[in-house]
C-alpha cells in the first residue's frame, strides 16, 4: 500500500489542528453514514487503516493525492477545507 505522510512541513508530527480535525470529521461522518467500514474505505484509497484513522481523527494532514481520493470514494464534494472544529470543552462536562 501507498501511503503518503501529512501534507504540511511538520509531516505527521501526532498534534491536532482545528482545520484538520474539522476535515477528519467530515469524513468519518461520510463515511460512517454510508455504512462503510474505515478497512474497507483504507483498502478502496489504497492506505493503511492506521493512516486513515489519523487523518479522521486529525492526528494528520492528507496529501492532495490522498485527499482526491476520499472526495470521489465518498462522493464528498461539499468537504468544506477551511472549516475549524469546534473547540474542545475542559473537564468534560457541565
């Protein structure tokens, strides 16, 4: 299998941003509302399902290659790249 590191300067370096983090989340709920299991979408993008689980958790930065990829297996033309994840609460709860 094919796999590319992050797409920026840093590589995989395992830190989350807000934009990847958004954009991971757009795809795992694309593909989890598809019913498609993330061995099954990794095999079909030619990666690994580790490599795919990063990037849904945005662990990692998908190279373009890998990213054109995602778009046409998950029909995901709406992904929005600029979007931030929402921030994340402390603690929890209320």
């Amino acid at each position: 299998m094919r796999e590319v590191s992050g797409g920026s300067p840093g590589g995989d370096s395992g830190s989350t941003d807000g934009q990847a983090v958004a954009v991971g989340m757009q795809i795992r709920q694309r593909r989890e509302s598809r019913g498609i299991t993330l061995r099954a979408l990794a095999r079909d993008c030619d990666m690994s399902p580790a490599h795919l689980s990063k990037l849904e958790r945005g662990l990692s930065r998908p190279s373009l290659d890998i990213l054109t990829r995602l778009v046409q297996k998950l029909e995901l033309y709406d992904l929005n790249l600029f979007a931030e994840a929402p921030p994340a609460t402390e603690g929890g709860g209320a």
